[in-house]
C-alpha cells in the first residue's frame, strides 16, 4: 500500500484522480435545475394571500387604535375642563370670603 499526498492530507494511490486519463474524453453535459426546487406556485400564491391578510389585519387594528386614542383624548380634555370649571369655582367662593374677611378685619 502506498499513501500519497493529495491536497491538503494524504490518500491511498489509487484513490487519486488521474487527470491524464480524462483528458480525450468530453466532460458530461451540466443538466441545468430550477433554482426553486421543492415548491410551487400554489405555496407562494398562499403565503403573498397570508401576507396580504396580515397587513389588512394589521391596518386594521391601527384605525382602532387610532380611534380608541383620539376618544380617550377627548375623555381627557373633558375631564380636564370639569377640573378646571371646578378650580375655577372654588377660587370665585375662597375670593369671595377673603374679600368678606378683609371686610371684617376693617370693622374692628
């Protein structure tokens, strides 16, 4: 037995190719394959069907977003002036017994 090295290791003799021998003969013909082996046009019809239900969905959910957000501002502005028409009314009575005071204060 014989070991030679062949590239980057080593192997028995006979097990190298012999390129002398491969010259006359013509190289076999490359049968040219799909590059998109293994589906087919019914999957990618499906899953672009899929995708397009998915955004739709998605579109969807942000216009309820949107709306849920713009009535809870309106909520918030609503309560927001009833605090504010409330201050308001509170400040109008607590001026009221300040000047009443004052008044008094005078008096004595």
């Amino acid at each position: 037995m014989k070991i030679v090295q062949f590239g980057g290791g080593y192997v028995h003799k006979d097990d190298v190719p012999n390129y002398e021998d491969d010259e006359g003969t013509p190289s076999p013909d490359l049968v040219h394959r799909p590059t998109n082996v293994g589906s087919s046009s019914n999957v990618a019809t499906r899953s672009s069907t899929s995708l397009e239900d998915h955004i739709l969905g998605l579109n969807q959910r942000l216009q309820d977003f949107f709306l849920l957000s713009t009535s809870h501002h309106e909520e918030v502005l609503k309560s927001i002036g009833e605090v504010n028409t409330r201050i308001s009314n509170l400040e109008t009575k607590f001026d009221a017994f300040t000047h009443d005071v004052d008044d008094m204060s005078e008096e004595f």
